[in-house]
C-alpha cells in the first residue's frame, strides 16, 4: 500500500515538474515584434487574385507568404511577415473597428511597444475639395454621429442641425492626430504617381468644368467618421455644421465609418502619437444637378479600383520608408527629432 502511494506520488511530482518546465517554456518564448500594424475594413471576395477591396493590395504585396494568427475576437487572421509588418481586415463600421484593434493590441503574443498603426480604406467626398483617385492623409478625425440632432424639416429658421461641445464627446468625437508624423507621412508619399480612369474623369465632368480637370493627388485634412454611410446635399450641410462645432476654421475632406474608432483605441492604448489614417476616395459625397440621390447612390463613378490601388500606393509608401529604415524610425516618431 506505502509503495502505490509513493508511486502516485512520484508520478504527481514528475507532472508537476513537467508542467513547471513547460510552462516555463511558453513564458519564455519572446512576444513578436510588429513594426507597423495595417487595418483594412472590408475586403469584396478573396484577399488575394481576385477583385481587389480595400485588403486584397495589401495582402499580395506584403502577406501572401506571411504566417496567419487567430486572435480571439477578431473576424479575419492577423498576418505578420519576416520583416515585422502585421495586417489585417476589421469589418466595416465603428464597432468593427474598435473592436478588432483592442484585441490585436491586448495578445501578448505581439510585441506592440514601437507599432506604427495605419488605418487604410476607401472615402467620399465634397465635389469642391478634391477629385475621385485621390488619396487624404488625415490631421483630424470627427464623428458625426455623436451629439443631439434633429431631422431637416424639424429645424427651426437659424437652428444647427446638432448640439454639441456640453456632453463631453470631444475625447472621441474630435481627435487630433500626431501632426509632425502626419506632415512627414505626407512628405514620403506627395510624389507617389497615381492612377486615373477614363470612366472616372467621364463620371466628375458631371459635377462641372473644375471636377473634370482634376487629376488624383496625395492631400491631407479632416477625416469625417459615421456608421451611416449617408449621401446628399442636407446631410453635407449637417456633417459640415458638426464639424464646425469642433474645427471652425476648416471642414472636412473625406467620410469614412472607421477612423474615430481607431483613434479612441489608439489613445487608450498609448498608440496615437503613431496612429496614421489614409483615406481613398472613390466616391462623392453627393449627387451632380438633375439626379437623384439614390441614383447617385446606385451610380458608378468609375474609381473604386483606382482608389484601392491608389491607396495602396501611397501608404505602402510610408510603411516601407518605416520598415526599410527601422533603426531610426523604431524609437524616434517621424518629424519629432
């Protein structure tokens, strides 16, 4: 009986043992370092050799070889490459957005000390600011959904469309970026040759003489955020009223759904200094005279492949400039030395 019970014993100690040691093992193993972090929102098929979405340019250039992660929480993999830069694809809307990026920065897996965060995706757009294939850097994120607002024909003569400023949501309804790292990141990528489309150029020339003549080019401004993916001249009207009430001496350059979600995960993480948002623009935020605004919605303009490749172009700019010279970009932000 003494020996049975010395040998269960022995055998408990042995296990015990084992355990220590392996657990010891995993607690050793080092978290991977990632160099700069991409978020896509959506992709439209496959992440690669297909249709390209906002992903599928990303994916081919940078991951297609790159080992997959499943990160609890998140709705696709995350992928990290031999040279330490991780992507992947949130999901559209704020929600999404917030979501997947909490939990890729809470594994401990990744070694996120030194991350650059690049928020990457397709936009609208006011017909004065610019043109279809441009792509925005953005200084500003604002939220257009947050604050107390009524319909258009509720609106009493001199009323705003939205009461704001008393409630305390200027910690996530206006967020300012780094602007030494966005100055530089415009900087690396103004020269960037882009692409245009034939059906593009057709599709502005209805917006007047100014829209047809212009050509796609890297510009910088407000990034206007909303889970409604709204169109027309009043809800322009609204948006640039909301974005007064925070930024008075300028208004916004392109609309999204994603990008205050990113910026409020960021600065609860102490990312913010290296959060950077570049946005595409594949679309305008409005119709041209004598059509609807559902046929403006339901109309093609001729630039969705030209943004995502557009896009693509130019923040990989950056990303490389990042990575390709690492040891003086891990610990010095751009434009802050």
């Amino acid at each position: 009986m003494k020996r049975r019970v010395l040998m269960m014993a022995l055998a408990l100690w042995c296990a015990a043992v084992l355990a220590f040691a392996e657990g010891g093992r995993d607690g050793g193993k080092q978290p991977v370092p990632v160099k700069a972090l991409v978020i896509a929102m959506f992709e439209v098929g496959e992440f690669g050799g297909d249709f390209a979405g906002e992903f599928q340019h990303w994916y081919e250039r940078y991951f297609a070889d790159a080992p997959a992660y499943e990160v609890r929480g998140l709705p696709n993999p995350l992928f990290i490459n031999k040279d330490g830069v991780a992507g992947t694809v949130a999901g559209m809307g704020k929600a999404n957005a917030a979501a997947t990026l909490s939990v890729i920065l809470s594994d401990p897996r990744f070694d996120f000390s030194k991350t650059y965060i690049l928020g990457s995706g397709c936009s609208g757009m006011p017909p004065s600011r610019g043109t279809l294939g441009d792509v925005v850097w953005a200084y500003e994120l604002v939220d257009v959904d947050l604050g107390h607002s009524w319909a258009e024909s509720d609106r009493s003569p001199g009323m705003t469309a939205t009461y704001l400023r008393s409630e305390g949501y200027d910690s996530s309804g206006y967020i300012i970026l780094n602007e030494q790292l966005v100055d530089w990141a415009v900087s690396v990528s103004r020269d960037v040759p882009l692409l245009d489309d034939p059906a593009a150029a057709a599709y502005r020339a209805n917006y007047g003489p100014e829209e047809a003549a212009e050509k796609p080019s890297v510009r910088s401004g407000i990034s206007l955020t909303g889970d409604n993916y709204w169109h027309g001249v009043n809800a322009n009207k609204h948006a640039e009223e909301v974005v007064a009430s925070y930024q008075p001496k300028t208004s916004y350059m392109v609309t999204q759904m994603e990008d205050n979600a990113l910026g409020v995960v960021a600065a609860r993480f102490g990312k913010l200094d290296r959060l950077l948002v570049c946005r595409d623009v594949v679309n305008y935020d409005q119709p041209y005279a004598g059509i609807s605004v559902l046929e403006s919605l339901d109309a093609s303009s001729g630039s969705f492949s030209i943004g995502m490749e557009n896009g693509f172009r130019v923040g990989s700019a950056v990303i490389d400039e990042l990575v390709g010279n690492w040891g003086r970009w891990a610990d010095t932000i751009p434009g802050t030395n």
